[in-house]
C-alpha cells in the first residue's frame, strides 16, 4: 500500500523547482537516452517543457529512493520500481512527441482546407458569372447569389477549420470571437464598420447585384458586393470602390431594384413656336421603334416650356428597357432617331441649334453655354 502511494505520487509529481538529489544511473540512463530520441523531433518550446518535465522526474525518483532505502526495500524491489517509472517515462514522452506531430498535422490540413475554399468561391463566382450571360432572364438572379455564396463557403470554412480539425468547441469559439473583436475594434474600427456594413447590404438588401444605384455622386451598376467595399462600374467603364461604411449611412437611390427592366429618361429639346403635338408624337414614336425598348411598360411624353436665351420646347420621354446594361444604348438611339425625323419635317433647322448645350441637356448648368458669334 505504501509503495502504490508512492508511485502514484510519482506519476502524478508537484512539479515544483527543488534542488536536485543523487539519482541513480538507471533513471539517469533512461532520461538520457529517451530525452535523445524524441527531442529531435520537437521544437525549442516542447524541448525546454521536456527538460523541465526530466528534471523534475529526476528529483522525484531520487527522493523517493531515499525513502525506499530508509524503508528498507530490498534492492530488487528498488529495481522493479525504477523499471516502471522508466516505462511511464517513455509513454509520458512519447505521448507527447504524437501531440506536437498531431498539431503539425492540423495545420497542415487548416491550410489545405483555406486554400481549397478560395479555389473554390473563384470557381463558384466564375460559374455564376457564366450562368448569368447564357440566361439572359434570369441574370440579376445568378448575379445576386455571388456574394451569398462567398459569405457562405467561408463561414463554412473557418467553422469547420476552429471546431472540426483544432476541436475548438462553441463556447470557446464564442469568446475566442469576443476577446479578437475587442482587440481588434481598437485597431480597425473602420475596417469593422466596413464588414458590418457588407453584412448588412447583404441581409438588408438596399440594392443587388445587377441595380443601377447612385451612392453619393457615383452611378452605375453594382457588380459586386463585399465585406470591405461594394463595386460599381460607372456608364464611363470605370471601375469605383465605395466602402461599405458609406452606403450604409448615405442615401442610395435604385433605379431598379432587383428587376430586370428599368425606366430610362431622354431629354429632347425644341425651339417654342414648333407644333407641341407633332413634337409629341415624334418623341413617342421614337423610343416606341427603338429595339431596346421595353413595350409591356407605358412610354410617356411629357412637356415643359424653358427659357435659356430663347423660349425652348422640352420633351421628357421616359421609357423601359429590356435590360439595364441598354439604358444608354437606348437614349442615344432615341435621340438619334427623334432628331432625323424632326429635320426631316422642319421642326428642327440649323438656325434653331443656335444654343447646342441646350440640346445637349446641359440645362442644369447654364455657365457651360458658348457665347454667341
């Protein structure tokens, strides 16, 4: 009974720094010998932890021969003793070394599993992307599925990578979560209210992939929706990153939202003595003929008389398309095709284009007008 005492108080060990005892040669042989086979295998962390470990084992084993001896224990039994703690030794170490070697296993792995995911979401966007062209009807649908599949395969992927591989279990993930957003709100605030905003967009929905939007003073069409930022290629092809911090606490007008077709505004411009009616019908007839329009929607022609330099006709023609990417295609076939007829007829002369930044629709800016010769 003494002796399981003992040993199990060996086994078990207080780990507290003392100075060291004679130790035998045996356990001295065996730590020596043991310590050379698995220290090659660890790294400078495990090893110093190790050595800690033998020589605190060391002053174990010795103290606890000095009480077998004042016992009386005979020497085959001292013998016995030695050879089990050599045994609980080894399997101690070697318990260890499977551990380290098991950690750089889950490594591995995590980072085969990342990679793999961002292969993965670039195959996904670019699948959708293709999905989108050859389905004409159903484009905005493919387009808006891009950044919930994004968002999706990476929660999936980190969840998988803390609780399935490292074991980390959901309480621990939760504060793990909790103490890495505090340290890091300090340091990013921005970049956080960024992510969150793209949270948001996505759940919120103001706009979609695909809608014509004005944030601010850029418009155009949204291409992509991220956790940072949220892209939109203007009617000049240029391509503009507006954080997503910004669309959340601006204004966002959607010309479309989420539909395929949108109303489109052409600006027409006459001199005020012309026929309204006749202006009118050429006007309607114009984006009725044009082959982007939209005919399951009203076209409305709309009147207004302006002043600049001279009394001048406006006409508001406000349509559909079939597609937003035709919205300009559109105004400017309209425009084409409303000012042949109006030459053809006399109801526009080149003695009438006398103030051509007024045709041009630049009425909202009168100081752009050229001086008359």
């Amino acid at each position: 009974m003494v002796l399981g005492w003992l040993l199990a108080w060996l086994v078990l060990g207080c780990g507290q720094e003392k100075p060291a005892l004679p130790v035998s040669e045996s356990v001295t042989e065996v730590s020596a010998d043991t310590q050379h086979s698995v220290l090659v295998q660890l790294d400078s962390l495990q090893v110093a932890r190790l050595e800690a470990a033998l020589d605190s084992l060391s002053w174990e084993v010795g103290r606890l021969r000095q009480m077998l001896e004042q016992a009386g224990v005979s020497e085959a039994t001292s013998a016995a003793l030695a050879d089990t703690v050599r045994a609980i030794t080894r399997q101690q170490l070697a318990d260890t070394a499977r551990q380290v070697g098991y950690l750089g296993l889950r490594v591995v792995w995590a980072t085969f599993v990342l990679v793999l995911t961002y292969f993965l979401v670039r195959w996904s966007v670019w699948l959708l992307d293709m999905m989108a062209e050859r389905r004409a009807a159903r484009r905005l649908f493919f387009k808006r599925l891009i950044p919930v599949v994004r968002l999706l395969l990476w929660m999936g992927a980190i969840y998988y990578v803390m609780g399935g591989i490292f074991g980390v279990d959901r309480e621990g993930l939760l504060a793990a979560s909790a103490v890495l957003g505090v340290a890091v709100g300090f340091a990013a605030q921005d970049v956080l209210k960024n992510i969150f905003g793209g949270i948001l967009i996505i759940f919120d929905q103001p706009f979609q992939v695909g809608d014509k939007v004005r944030i601010g003073g850029t418009y155009g069409e949204v291409v992509s929706i991220g956790l940072r930022s949220t892209r939109i290629v203007t009617p000049d092809d240029n391509l503009v990153s507006v954080p997503n911090a910004q669309v959340v606490e601006g204004q966002v007008a959607n010309a479309n939202a989420g539909a395929l077709d949108c109303q489109v505004v052409v600006d027409l411009y006459l001199p005020g003595w012309v026929d309204v009616m006749k202006a009118k019908q050429i006007a309607y007839q114009a984006a009725a003929s044009s082959q982007y329009v939209y005919l399951k929607k009203p076209i409305v022609v709309n009147v207004r008389d302006e002043f600049h330099d001279m009394f001048l006709l406006h006409l508001i023609v406000k349509a559909y398309v079939l597609d937003t990417r035709y919205e300009f295609a559109f105004a400017s076939e309209v425009t084409e095709i409303a000012k042949t007829e109006f030459l053809r007829q006399g109801l526009l002369t080149p003695m009438t284009t006398r103030i051509p930044w007024a045709l041009e629709g630049d009425l909202h800016n009168p100081s752009r007008a050229p001086h008359e010769s």
